[in-house]
C-alpha cells in the first residue's frame, strides 16, 4: 500500500458526510434521555441501561468490524451500516414500550459504531497523513456536535423524542445516497483494494494469527486508556446535562448549553491536536490532555457555580478531545500492516468504555447523587494519563535497545 495518500477536498468531503449521522446520534442523548425517561417512567439504572444497549452493542459489532473492514472494503460496510442506522431510527416511532425501545436503540448504536469505524478506517489509510485527514474527521465531528445538543433541545422540547430520531434517520438515507452516487471514491479507493487484497493473502499465512497478536499486545495499553478517557467522556454527554440541571438548580436552556460547551471543548481540542500532532507524538499529547484536565474539575470543585460547571465542560471537552484521533494514529504506527483491525479495536474499545463508565454513573447517582461523577472524572483521567505515560515510556524504551 502507498505511503502517502493526498484526498481532494470533493473526495474528503463525501468521507465525512456520514459522520454527520454519528454526531447527531452520539451528541443528543444527554439532552433527549430525561424526555425518554419520562415518557417510558425510568430510574436512572434503567437509562443506564439504555446507554449500556447502545454502546455494547456497537462494541460487539465493532470486534468484528474490523475484519469485515480489511475483507470486503470500507466502503460495503459503510453503505450497510446507514442502511441498518436508518431502518432502527424508523422504528422508534412505531412503539413506545421499554424493550422494543431498547431493542431499537441497540440496533442503531450498530449502525453509527460501524459508520465511524469505517471512516475512521479510511482516514487512518491514508499513510503518514492519517493524522492531519484523523484530525479534520474528529474536528469536524466535534464541530457538528457543538451544534447537535443545542437542535435536539429546540425538537425534543416541541415533539416527542422519538421524531427527532426519526428525523435523523430520514436524514441518514439523503446521506447515503450520496455515499452511493459518489461512490465514496477517493485517492485511497485503490489503496482501499490492495488493503483488502493483501488481507486475504495474509490469512492464508501461518504467521497470521501470530501477526495479529503481536499487534494487540502492542496497542492493549492505548485501548485501555482510550476505554477510560472516551468513559467519562460519554459520561460527560450522557449525564452532564442533569448534572449541571440538578446541582446547580438551572434551567432546561442552561443545560442544552452545558452539553454544546462539552463539544466545544471537543471541537477546540480536535483542532488543536492537527497541528500538535505534527510536532509531538501522539502518545504525549494524550497523557497531557489527560493529566491537566484534573486541574479544572478541582477548580469546579473548589467554587461551584453555573459559571465554573461551564468551564469544566469545555476543559474537560478539551481533555477527553484527542481519543479517537491520536489513539487511532498511535495504534497505527505501532500496527501499520493492520490498520483496519487496530483501528477498530481502539474504536471498540472506547465504545466499551462509553458502554460501562455511564453505566456505573447511573447506578451510583441512583444511590449517593448526580455529584458523583465528579468522582468518576477524577478516576477515569487519572487512570489514563497513568496508563498513557506508562506506555509512551516503555515504547521510548523498546526504541532505545532496538537504537
């Protein structure tokens, strides 16, 4: 495969179209789930649950992504994957019982799970600028997401929730049909097919099962801080909103801009780490990020005040922003004859991440309060920036003897 792969921005732009789907799915759901939790009557374990469904769900898929990626090329799977996202989102307007709901929901977090593996797949193919064409990818995402919470607040507040997902769905076949009349053509396209091509020759290989765990231990250390930074992360999405809601006594419209300050922190970040990546390793700006965004939540902490919750939201934003990006250009470096499959295995990672960290939230706020995820922050970054650091040293090491 080519080193290098330089995409015109018509062709860049076809790629990240899709993403649009993911944003609008992914974003809202701290501000739509206390409108799903009043209209189905819900604790706080219960919509936990429905979290848990959504991300377990695009993990499962996720593990096998991957290989469904290097074998039959990303494209297929991403046509597949709107088609599945959209036939879900449909169905949620057709019942409003507690398990068909579920049901649905999971079968969508399939759908946007392998859209943004796809793509994140495809970016991460294009050689040694994968991690300028990552950085454009999550910055835009963050960019549509800062937007996203503040529409879903608008519909949810006028409609049932269940019309905003299904506007989002109708949405999703506009977007994959112009994936299909443009082909998702890109200069990666052929790159693409001797990916493909070089996968199922490698099968056949005696070493390959060999290959393939020589690169997960490599990146197991990444997928591990990756779990914990992209956990509060989803956390942060899935509860701040009542987070700022409930401790600070505000309003619905306070809350709706909590969410969209959390992307604001995303989008600066992602956009930050373009041009930092070229200057410093990606392993050092993770276990950056993940270290000093503590500073602020002991700052909120000191002086709570509607003020302060908003500037955490936005620093942590910007903590939790180089996940996907830089743990994806890192794995890649340390995985480049798998990049499909190391790629979907940080992605599958965070998704379990994003899967249990808001799990253990709404069990714990059910039992001691909402303040608690100031706990779990605490937890989750700390244990990444320690993880991050740790593996960044022993990957310096192992240079050092090969040297």
């Amino acid at each position: 495969m080519g080193c290098e792969t330089t995409l015109r921005p018509a062709q860049l732009v076809v790629w990240l179209l899709p993403m649009a789907i993911v944003s609008f799915f992914n974003s809202v759901q701290g501000v739509a789930l206390p409108q799903v939790i009043d209209t189905l009557n819900l604790s706080y374990s219960q919509a936990s649950l429905l979290i848990v469904v959504i991300q377990m769900s695009g993990f499962v898929s996720m593990v096998g992504g991957g290989l469904f990626i290097d074998r039959i090329g990303v494209r297929s799977v991403l046509l597949a994957s709107i088609g599945l996202f959209t036939l879900a989102g449909l169905l949620t307007g057709l019942t409003s019982q507690w398990v068909p709901t579920l049901l649905a929901f999971g079968a969508m977090g399939v759908g946007v799970a392998m859209i943004g593996t796809s793509v994140n797949t495809a970016m991460a193919r294009t050689g040694e600028r994968r991690a300028f064409y990552l950085g454009v990818m999550h910055s835009t995402y963050g960019l549509v997401s800062i937007a996203a919470p503040l529409i879903a607040g608008v519909v949810v507040a006028a409609l049932p929730w269940q019309r905003y997902y299904q506007g989002v769905a109708i949405a999703a076949v506009f977007l994959g049909a112009v994936v299909l009349a443009r082909g998702a053509r890109s200069g990666a396209e052929e790159d693409e097919k001797e990916a493909v091509a070089a996968t199922r020759e490698d099968d056949s290989h005696p070493a390959a099962v060999t290959l393939g765990w020589t690169m997960l231990r490599r990146i197991i250390p990444i997928c591990f801080g990756i779990f914990c930074v992209v956990g509060i992360q989803r956390t942060l999405v899935t509860w701040g909103y009542l987070f700022v809601v409930e401790s600070y006594e505000s309003s619905h419209a306070v809350g709706s801009v909590a969410a969209a300050l959390l992307w604001v922190g995303i989008f600066s970040g992602r956009l930050g780490n373009i041009p930092l990546s070229l200057r410093w390793p990606a392993s050092h700006l993770l276990k950056w990020s993940a270290f000093s965004s503590l500073l602020f939540v002991v700052l909120e902490w000191g002086a709570p005040s509607v003020l302060a919750a908003f500037a955490l939201m936005i620093a942590l934003g910007i903590g939790v922003s180089g996940a996907f990006q830089l743990g994806t250009t890192w794995a890649a470096e340390l995985a480049p004859a798998s990049i499909g499959a190391a790629s979907s295995f940080v992605m599958a990672s965070a998704t379990l991440g994003g899967a249990l960290w808001p799990w253990m939230t709404g069990l714990l706020a059910d039992v001691v309060g909402i303040g608690v995820l100031r706990w779990l922050v605490v937890a989750g970054m700390s244990m990444a920036g320690v993880t991050f650091a740790w593996a960044s040293a022993r990957g310096e090491a192992s240079m050092g003897n090969v040297s």
